[in-house]
C-alpha cells in the first residue's frame, strides 16, 4: 500500500476540535472546516474544495495567536520549509494545551541537510511536545506530538 493512502485515514481520525493543516498544498488530508495554510496561491486554490477556510502564509510566521488551535497537521512540509526548530516552535505556539501536532514525513535523513526524518524524529518533536508517538510503514512515519503543559 502507497504511504500516503495508509497514512490518510489516520491524519482524518486524528483531526479534533479547530484544525489547521499548514503546509495544506492542494487540500488532500484539509478537513471539511479546517484551516489551510499554503504559501501557494495556486496549490491553494484548488485547497478550496475542501475548505474556504484559507489562508496564504507561512509556517514560520502564523498569523494565529497562541493557543489557537486543537490539532495542527504538518504533513510532508517540514523539510520544503526549512528552518525546522523554528516551524516547530511556532506549530506548537498555536496549539492548545493538549493539543496534537500530526507530521507525515518519507524524508531521508541526509547530514548535509537540516531533515525532520522517521530516524530523528521523535527527538525533534520532542524538544517542544510532552509526549511523542510514532507509527510507521515503508519508508513513512506518522508522528503525533502532544503540547506540553504550561508552556
């Protein structure tokens, strides 16, 4: 089974509460009455018919004050982003407490590169969420991070 098909249907059952899917693209895993976040205007054009609910921003930057948000997905961005620790941060900022970040990731680790990958993982959530769970398949791994309290 493709990774992204076997990761769908837990990305959707994982969404609670107000969900913001940064790095939405064109909608695929954006639930009906999330927000989705894009740099894209052309990715998110076609976002829209999943939710109207869009915004042109970037996951350095979020436009959303602290607290906002029950679940963020961050799936397949982190590393077209960049800055990794810096996206996280500001990821985590706008989660609730025990809020859920959800990071879909097939990247390979390369050491030239700052990577988010299924091998490390879990320490760089870590370094911002309570708790870290991971689930794999092939060459993916769903990561889901709970804020941590009182930040």
């Amino acid at each position: 089974m493709d990774p992204i098909e076997w990761a769908a249907p837990l990305i959707a059952a994982l969404a609670r509460g107000r969900v913001l899917d940064a790095g939405c693209g064109d909608g695929r895993f954006l639930p009906p009455g999330g927000i989705g976040l894009d740099r894209d205007l052309e990715r998110l054009a076609h976002a829209r018919k999943m939710s109207a609910l869009l915004v042109c921003g970037d996951a350095h930057a979020l436009p959303f004050a602290d607290g906002t948000f029950d679940t963020v997905f961050a799936n397949r961005m982190l590393n077209a982003a960049g800055r990794i620790d810096h996206a996280l941060g500001e990821l985590a900022r706008v989660l609730r407490l025990d809020g859920a970040l959800v990071v879909l990731t097939r990247a390979r680790a390369r050491p030239d590169e700052d990577r988010l990958d299924p091998a490390n993982g879990v320490a760089r959530l870590g370094r911002f969420f309570a708790t870290v769970n991971v689930e794999r398949a092939a060459d993916a791994a769903l990561f889901v991070a709970r804020t941590k309290r009182g930040r």
